[in-house]
C-alpha cells in the first residue's frame, strides 16, 4: 500500500495505487491543495546494520546476573513523606 505525504502541511495519506496511477485532482492534498510526493520514510534507508558489538567485546556475562550488584544503595535515599 502506497503512502503519500504532503511536503507543505505534513499531512501523510494512504492509498490504494501508487501515485503515477491517481488522477491529477486525486494528486493534490485535501487538506491544503499542494501536489503530493511519495513519502521518503517509506522505505528503508538503511543497507546494513548500523550498530553492533564487536567480537571483542561480547557484553555482560550472562549467568552471572547483574555485574554490579554489590554497588547498589541498600539504604533509602529520601525520608518518607509524613
């Protein structure tokens, strides 16, 4: 299913035909009147994975539970609210 956007007022428009098929009336927002475009966040931009942990670094054991348990406030931080 096409999406289409207006550029001018941000409105976002789903369709059933893509947008070379709609007639010229059918192009333009009903909101503010501009021709509409195909919607760039449509499709995917990215190509590969952006972020990822090297084989190096493998991350926190997994067996062990949380690494700095020892490190955590065992006393209240605050007063209670009387």
């Amino acid at each position: 299913m096409p999406k289409l956007a207006c550029w001018s007022c941000g409105r976002q428009i789903y369709t059933v035909a893509p947008l070379e098929a709609l007639f010229r009336e059918e192009r333009r927002c009903p909101r503010c009147g501009a021709f509409l475009n195909s919607d760039r966040r449509d499709l995917e931009q990215r190509l590969s994975i952006r972020r990822q942990n090297p084989a190096a670094d493998p991350g926190p054991p997994v067996g062990d539970g949380e690494r700095r348990a020892e490190q955590r406030r065992r006393a209240r931080r605050r007063k209670p609210v009387s």
